[in-house]
C-alpha cells in the first residue's frame, strides 16, 4: 500500500520499514480543478482532495497547520480506517517535544501495521535509517552544484521512492550563475505541478541558488551517526526522533529562530541578492513571515501567490520580470 505523508517531518524512513511504500504528497497525482472556499489553502484541500480519489492508499496529515487539521477533521468520517494526523511538535528544545515525537511515531507505526504493514526488524529499520540517511547527504552536498530542477527531480526522487541517483551530476562545485541574477526560494509546498517556476525564474534573467521550499534544501541534512544493525529498534527509533528534531527547520516551531539562522548562512554562502517567497494566499504561517524574512536578511523579497499557478503563469511571469530588473538596479550587473 502507498502511504502519502504531508510533512517532510514525518520520517519516510519509519514508513518503508513497515514494508510499505511512502510518497510525499508534492508528488501525488494532480486532481482535476475543484472549487475552493474563501479562506481555504490550496495546498491542504488538494491533499484532502487526492486523499479522497486515491482510495486505495492511506495518508499521514500533520498538526503542523490548522488548514491540513482541518482537513483531516473533515475526512475523519468518510476514510478514518486510512487517515492518521500525526502530532508534530512545534517546540524542539525540550524534553517534553522528544516524547511527543517518540509516542507519535509509535502511534504511526500501530497505524501502519493495521492498514497492512509488518512490524519492522531493527535491522529492516537500520536498513532504511541508513540509506535514507545517505541519500539526504549526498543531495545535501551537491545542491549547490545542481541546477534548481535537476535538484528538486532529485529531492522529488527521494521523497517518492527513498533514492536519488545523482551519479554523474553531484560534486562540490557550485553551479556558474552565467550572468542571472542569483535569488532564493522560500515558502511553503512547491509541488511537482509548480517546477514552471524555475522556468520562469530563469526567463526573467536570474537564477535560483537555494531552495527554502517545501521539500526542498531544509529538508536535507546530515546525520550526525549511521544507525548500527546491532541496536535494539527501540534504540533506533530514539536516534530517529533525536535525528528529525536536530535537524527540523521550519516556519510553524516556535520560536522559529532556527529557520533564520539556517536561510542567513546558506543566502550568504550562495550570494543570493533576493528573495522569492512561495505562499499559498490562505497560508497564515508563510504570509506572516514576509517581513521578518525582509529584516532578518536584509535582502528584497517577492512574494508569488502559489494559487496563481494553477491559472497560468502570465501574471507571475511579469512580476519576476519586474522583480529581477530591480535586483539588477540595486547591486550593478552580476558577477560572471
Ligand atoms: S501551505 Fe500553509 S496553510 Fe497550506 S498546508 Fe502548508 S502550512 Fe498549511
């Protein structure tokens, strides 16, 4: 069975060690354009919406927003027998937030065993902690040398099969800015549907050098230990937990300091002149970010409305055009 998880927080780890297939939900199938109400997100009423039609796959929603509790709620009737909301945690300093994390991921694991998952082993678990571990590592090493698609049809390789194969395409170098504009992406849920984004960008005369999108860069990092066979599973699962909550780094933890600590190095490091933030228009947490994000990087931000997408990319087209002439403006031409 498939099992669509809706958070990169959600270890995809923990689920293929059930035996079962786990997909972020960026790469389910599209539905068919479906009437929004006002106030509504999107995003989470298209999870709603896929988990619906996907009948014969199961879906972790997360607490992490009230959209996608919502959502859950109103599903809870109609597929509750495949619907688990896992409670993420929106501290992670303390204690308290470890063994909430701890009790959800063994309350996912009851979940999945009775949709038709085996318990896992410790070693299928080692396995998979192992290589998804590796996998995380060697894309976080080479997203600074892989174009902004070729590194997101990699993440998106990740999230739905637990791989990447970047073979021939990883390395340490960073990617030419060949005259564009170097800018960032930030925000929430860049699907596979919006990749005409980096298209976009890109015929505006700039070039994306980090991905702070959801999947993107912030869900990569590196485990500080490779799990070892001979560990007890629940020994595992304690690494697992203190694995994820070392390394979250999103807009709904409070306080949400750690988010601006990892954009400040990383916008830095890769030279980025501005900012694309990426929000749904119903997204409280991202919208209420656009000005902290202005103060903290001291950088010019845009901010798209990831609904127009679905109506074409005309009216977007023309605001990244406007965008990058004005970064051009600002700083003289860019570097070669
Ligand atoms: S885009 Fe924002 S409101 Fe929508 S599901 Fe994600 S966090 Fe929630």
């Amino acid at each position: 069975m498939q099992v669509f998880y809706t958070s990169p927080w959600v270890p995809a780890e923990w689920i293929r060690a059930h035996g079962l297939e786990a997909c972020g939900i960026w790469f389910a199938p599209v539905p068919r354009p479906f009437a929004l109400l006002a106030g509504d997100c999107a995003f989470a009423c298209r999870t709603s919406r896929v988990a619906e039609l996907e009948s014969d796959s199961a879906f972790v929603f997360t607490t992490h927003c009230d959209q996608l509790r919502r959502q859950f709620d109103s599903l809870a009737l109609s597929i509750s027998h495949r619907a688990f909301l896992f409670n993420l945690p929106a501290t992670w300093q303390t204690p308290v937030a470890k063994r909430i994390f701890l009790a959800e991921l063994e309350r996912l694991g009851r979940f999945l065993v009775g949709i038709g998952g085996h318990e896992p082993t410790a070693e299928a678990l080692a396995s998979q902690m192992g290589e998804h571990s590796g996998v995380r590592k060697a894309l976080l090493h080479s997203a600074s040398s892989l174009p902004a698609q070729t590194l997101a049809e990699a993440i998106a390789r990740f999230y739905t099969e637990g791989r990447a194969d970047l073979g021939q395409q990883s390395g340490d170098t960073a990617c030419p800015t060949n005259g564009l504009v170097p800018i960032a992406l930030a925000g929430g849920p860049l699907s596979r549907a919006d990749w005409g984004l980096f298209e976009a960008v890109q015929t505006a005369g700039a070039r994306v050098v980090l991905n702070a999108t959801e999947p993107g860069e912030r869900n990569l990092w590196e485990s500080a230990s490779v799990p070892s066979v001979v560990s007890s599973k629940d020994a595992l699962l304690d690494a697992l937990a203190d694995d994820y909550l070392a390394h979250c780094v999103d807009v709904f933890q409070r306080p949400n300091r750690r988010l601006y600590a990892w954009l400040g190095e990383r916008l830095a490091f890769r030279g980025a002149r501005g900012i694309i933030l990426w929000v749904y228009s119903a997204c409280d947490l991202w919208r209420a970010e656009a000005q902290t994000l202005r103060e903290a990087t001291h950088l010019p931000v845009l901010q798209l409305e990831a609904d127009e997408a679905a109506s074409g990319w005309t009216r977007i087209r023309g605001r990244l055009e406007a965008f990058v002439e004005s970064l051009r403006h600002l700083a003289g031409p860019p570097a070669p």
